[in-house]
C-alpha cells in the first residue's frame, strides 16, 4: 500500500465524522448509534439521506451544502476515498455530515427502522457477468434492505453511465412496481424532462467517475423511485 495511502488511513481515523467497524471480520457489529442518528449525532429531527458506494463523498458533501436542513450520511468500504468528503466536511464544519466505512451488505447494522428518507445510488458496480445480478445495489434483495431502514415513501436515486444497468434499474421498477418518479436516459440533454430543479442536482454535483465518463462521451443515466 502506498505511503499517501497509509496517510489517509491513518487521518481517516482521527475524523469524529467517520465511523468504522470495530468488530473482527465475521462478527455481528454493534452500533450504538443504529436508530439514534438523529437524537445522538445530528442533534436535530431532520431527514436522512444515504449516499451508498459514496467514493470521494461528492454527492455527500455536494447536497449536504445545498440542504443545510438534512442531514447526509456516504458509505463505503474504502477508506482513502472517504478522506477527501470527511476532510472536507471536518475543514468547513459541516455539521450535517457523516461516512460510514464498511460494505454496503451491512447497511442494516447501520441503520434503524423508519430512519432514512432518501439513498443515492450513484455510478454503482454494473456487476455486468451472469450470475451476479443478486450484487446490483439496485437488485431486489438491496432493495428490502433499504425498505426495512426507510420510512414509508422513501426515494431512490439511482445514477449511473451503464446503459444495462439502466435497463436494469428500469426492469425492477417495473417487475416490483416500484412507483417511477422520474428516468432518463441522457440527464444532460433531457432538462425538458426531469424539471429544473432535478435537472441541477443531476448535472452541478458531478462524481469523479462522472466527470471521467463525461469526458469520453458517455451518456448518463437516472432513476428515480419510492419503495
């Protein structure tokens, strides 16, 4: 691993805005604040929204700041990427901010009933090989972990530069008649479409991985539902 690596790890730990799991690997985690987000870190009643498979935390730290009044909650397993959104958010003191670092399998260790209002799901794994539709975040077995976190008319956000996934995505919400709010297939020429609002937090709060796809002419895609 590399020294700037190490470095990162090792800030990452000193942030009182990330969490890790203490346990050793195959043990059940007890969180103590699974539940108790809002009463015991955030302070406030205020909706939370997860950004799963957050990376740099760019949407995290991106809605964060344009929603002071929600609070905003990215995991992800890699520790060097959450540096760049927990730092940020640790040097401008953004209160309504936190990273969770483990695997999104264990998101109900995490999370209580009825706690999360929104999850953004931005440029996941396309898990493209047969067999492996069971690990798409947008699978149905994810989304019964989300149901049984989200309170009743929770939203998913899903984005992604994957035209199969997107086809996914769209076959879910039809097999498990999820209620659509919104789709697209190319966010930066459809405007019309998704409405002036939905339309900026699509296209002014980019990801590294966007902005990489971007660049070479790929088009992306969004879902948005209730579950």
């Amino acid at each position: 691993m590399g020294h700037r690596k190490l470095k990162k790890f090792a800030e990452v730990a000193t942030f009182n805005n990330v969490f890790e799991p203490t346990q050793a690997a195959g043990e059940p985690i007890d969180f103590p604040l699974k539940g108790k987000w809002n009463a015991d870190y955030f302070k406030n009643d205020n909706p939370i929204i997860l950004e799963l498979g957050c990376g740099k935390g760019e949407y995290t730290i991106g809605l964060a700041k344009r929603f002071p009044n929600k609070n905003f909650i990215g995991m992800d397993i890699k520790g060097a990427r959450l540096w760049r959104g927990a730092k940020i958010a640790v040097e401008e003191k953004m209160a309504n901010v936190a990273f969770v670092r483990n695997r999104i399998d264990f998101i109900e260790s995490y999370f209580g009933p009825n706690e999360v209002s929104e999850v953004w799901i931005p440029f996941p794994d396309p898990y493209p090989r047969k067999g492996k539709t069971e690990k798409r975040l947008m699978s149905a077995s994810f989304v019964k972990r989300y149901r049984n976190l989200a309170k009743p008319g929770a939203i998913i956000h899903f984005k992604s530069d994957n035209a199969d996934l997107y086809a996914y995505a769209m076959e879910q919400v039809q097999e498990h008649k999820y209620k659509l709010l919104a789709n697209s297939a190319d966010v930066y020429s459809d405007a019309s479409t998704l409405g002036e609002e939905r339309e900026e937090l699509l296209t002014k709060i980019q990801t590294y991985y966007e902005s990489t796809f971007l660049a070479i002419g790929k088009k992306i895609h969004y879902v948005e539902f209730v579950i």
